[in-house]
C-alpha cells in the first residue's frame, strides 16, 4: 500500500523517534509499504517520520528497485564508522523540487537490524554513504536543508511559503 509522504514543514518531521521493538508481521507489512511508497516517487531512501510515524526506521535502496539485492531495511541504525569527504546535490522526498549541496563523508559504516530483527552491518561508499547519512538524520529530525548555509536555507523557505500561499503546498 502507497503512503502519504509527508511534506516539509510538517511537525512529525522534526519529532523524536522511538527504537523498532517488534519485529513482526506487522513491521513486514511497513516496511513493503515503505518501499513501496519511495519506488512510486523514485526515491533511493525514506524514513518512518516522513509517513507520519515516529520509529527508528528507515528503507534504501539506491538502484530504485532494478537490483532487489540493494533493498536495505534500516530498523535502529548507527553510524560506526565514516571517513573522507564528498559534497553532492541531495534532494529529499519532503521537499520534493528542492535540491541543495551537502557535505558528507565519503564512505559510511552503518550497523542496524533488518524487518526480522537481524543484526547487519555494512560500509557503504558514494550515493550510499549519502543514503546512510540522510536517512538516519531523519531519524533524528534532521532535514537536508539543516545542512545548506542560511541565506540557501532561508531561500527555499521563503519560496515553500508561496507555494503555501499559492495553495500548492501543504501547510
Ligand atoms: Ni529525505
């Protein structure tokens, strides 16, 4: 089932998550939602706030469904380890036709449970060492745009509140 991806600046965006404790049937069902949901709007990541749930959660998958081996489910992550530098254009499916420049290491290890509560671990490198970084900030309310200079930040703010005007985007 597709799920309503929940637009900036909407207040679950910025809450406090809590850790996935079971890991069920029901956490299967979401988590196949979840991806879902981001293949239906080609993004490569989506987190649980940005459908309107405040878990540890998130779902990658950086060929956008062409290798079913990519798919990552991210129950609790952690960054253990990250090193090296890149700086890339990065939008976020909250914000949708924004995009900004973000400083990120280069390569990200990440330990987290998968949809069965199994422990994995992994180092990803590139486009996934962004996905890491973006996802499990949105984990903490973090949003992409955190991470652009004021005076960029402040512009795309001012240009959501004429669309909010416009009636083109949700308040
Ligand atoms: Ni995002």
């Amino acid at each position: 089932m597709i799920r309503e991806i929940v637009k900036y600046p909407n207040p679950v965006l910025v809450q406090q998550t809590a850790p996935v404790e079971k890991f069920d049937e029901e956490l299967q069902q979401l988590v196949d939602d979840m991806f879902e949901s981001m293949y239906a709007v080609e993004g490569v990541g989506l987190a649980a706030p940005q459908i309107g749930l405040k878990l540890r959660l998130a779902v990658i998958d950086v060929t956008v469904g062409k290798n079913p081996e990519a798919r990552l489910v991210l129950a609790n992550p952690e960054i253990t380890h990250s090193e090296g530098e890149q700086r890339e254009e990065e939008g976020c499916l909250s914000l949708p036709g924004f995009r900004g420049f973000v400083l990120r290491p280069k390569f990200v290890s990440v330990r987290a449970q998968n949809a069965t509560g199994e422990t994995w671990e992994m180092r990803g490198e590139g486009l996934l060492a962004r996905a890491f970084c973006h996802e499990i900030d949105h984990l903490y309310g973090v949003l992409f745009i955190n991470h652009l200079s004021m005076l960029k930040r402040d512009l795309i703010r001012r240009r959501i509140r004429k669309l909010q005007k416009a009636g083109d985007w949700p308040k």
